[in-house]
C-alpha cells in the first residue's frame, strides 16, 4: 500500500514499552504510516517510520508531530512519581495539551490508553489522575476511544521484569502484604493486537474497553508463577504492609527514581481485574498466557 493510501498514526510515547509493541502492530497492517512522538530520539528507527521530538507534558512540538494525523494515539504513563514527573502532569496534563494539538481537519480518532481501576475516588492517585486525563478526552467532543488494560508485560516491561531482576540481585522475590490482591497479566503483543482492531472498527467509537491476559492470579500466585517459570531458587517473601508503606515514604523522600512509593503500594493491595475483558468477549482473541511468554522469552 502507497503512503498516498496510508493513515498517518502519530504514537505519542512510541518508543516506550507498549508504544514499541503497538507501532510493529500498526506497522504491521500494511496499512498505518507509523509517527513517533517522545522526548528522547530512540537508539534505532525502524524502515519508514517518522520520528518527532515532543514534550506532551509542556505541549512543545505538539503541533508540528500531530500535523495531518489520522489516528492518535495517548500512551504516557508513569508508575511512581519522580522528582520530574507528577501523575498529573503525564496523565491529565499531557493529555489537555494533545486535545490541543490535534489537527481537527484529518483527526479520525483519538486512542488513550488508561488502566484498569482508573475512577474519579481510586484508592491511588495513579488512577485519579488517569480518570482525569480519561475525562478531558470525553469532554473534547473528539472522536475517541480508551482502553484499559490491567499490567503489561512483554520484553522491557518495568513490572514483571522488575521483579525478575530483584530476585536474581538479592535471590528474594518480594510480595507486598499477602498477596492475595488479584491481577490479570496482559502481554503487550496481544494489548497491542486489540488497539489495532479497536482503532479499524466504526462501531468502537466513543466506548471504554478494558483488557486483560487468559488467567486471573493473585500476587502470590503470579510470584509463584515466576519462581517455576523461570526456575528461581529464590523465596517469595511477604513483608508486612506497615513495614513496605515506612520503607515507600523513605524511598519517595529521598531518591530520586523510587522503586516503590506510596501511591504504588496502595495500587498493589488493590485488585486490578477488568469488569469484562474485551480480548475475549467483544473480540474472541486467543491470548498468550504469562507461563508461556516467561518460557519462551528472555525477557
């Protein structure tokens, strides 16, 4: 297909985790001319891929990068607060300054992708400010569509991999309180694999879609799941909550990237399940199972 008969997709943190997995996606319809919005220019640039220097959170570039876009897509997110970034300012104020920078005259759609538990009263303000951000997109009177996917997990993950990578430095894999909060792993492929459909389909329009993997696990159960999954020696341990919540209000204070936060460890004693899991009930997807991609990937 010629680029006169392409849409232009414009990725806005394309060259993330998830955005990374979506623009092979999009690029693999035949269909999408892939445009990558980020901060930082990425090591490599795949074939006939566009790339624009953006700032979503100031609206620098904003204009020029989303210049005849047909689809845009909204992915920034942030786990735990840095000293540079607030959960307002990538999740509602990046998404204020899209709707502004949208050009109206080519916008087919607008895709933003939220999270599971996300509500105006969440437990966390990660999931405040992305209802906010989700709010703004459905007052825009935009075209638009929000997915909600429960965690990710893929190659470069910042969850699964994380925990990988503590067991293996201090052979203990942590577990906050229990473990017995549920989640439904989705793998970024098949996330992806959905947004592409969603974003070809009419009827998706003006609707919210969460997403999660085949198997619901509870923390202690996903921990297990790596420990034998990828033959870890290594115990699973369950601090106490009181112990994990002093040690998350010490690390916020003082380093600059904390591991774990506040906000992060009301999000792990929380459930994160979809209501109905759009891959299968609206979709009929077959998804890949998080055992099967940690038994075949190196991560």
């Amino acid at each position: 297909m010629n680029d006169a008969t392409q849409e232009i997709h414009a990725v806005i943190g394309g060259t993330g985790f998830v955005g990374r997995y979506l623009a092979d996606a999009l690029r693999n319809t035949g269909k999408a001319r892939v445009r990558l919005l980020a901060r930082k220019h990425p090591d490599s640039l795949p074939p006939e891929t566009e790339f624009y220097p953006i700032d979503a959170v100031s609206g620098m570039g904003m204009k020029e990068g989303l210049s005849r876009a047909n689809v845009v897509w909204y992915l920034p997110g942030i786990l735990a607060e840095t000293r540079e970034q607030s959960y307002e300012m990538v999740h509602h104020q990046g998404v204020v300054n899209t709707l502004s920078a949208v050009d109206q005259r080519s916008l087919r759609r607008i895709v933003h992708i939220s999270a599971v538990g996300t509500a105006p009263n969440a437990p966390s303000a990660y999931h405040r400010t992305k209802a906010r951000g989700e709010e703004a997109l459905r007052n825009s009177l935009l075209p638009y569509t929000i997915v909600r996917p429960s965690l990710v997990f893929g190659k470069g993950d910042r969850s699964i991999n994380q925990f990988l990578d503590i067991a293996r430095l201090v052979h203990v894999l942590p577990m906050i309180g229990p473990g017995t909060a549920r989640v439904q792993p989705i793998f970024a492929g098949d996330l992806a694999r959905l947004c592409v459909m969603i974003a070809e389909r009419a009827e998706t329009l003006g609707k919210i879609y969460e997403a999660g993997g085949p198997r619901i696990y509870t923390y202690r159960q996903m921990m297990e799941t790596l420990k034998n999954s990828c033959h870890l020696k290594s115990p699973i341990l369950g601090a106490p909550v009181a112990i994990m919540m002093a040690s998350a209000v010490l690390q916020k204070l003082l380093l600059p990237r904390p591991f774990l936060t506040p906000d992060v460890l009301r999000m792990a004693l929380s459930d994160n399940v979809p209501d109905k899991n759009a891959c299968v009930a609206d979709f009929g997807m077959t998804l890949l199972a998080l055992e099967a991609w940690l038994e075949g990937s190196d991560q």
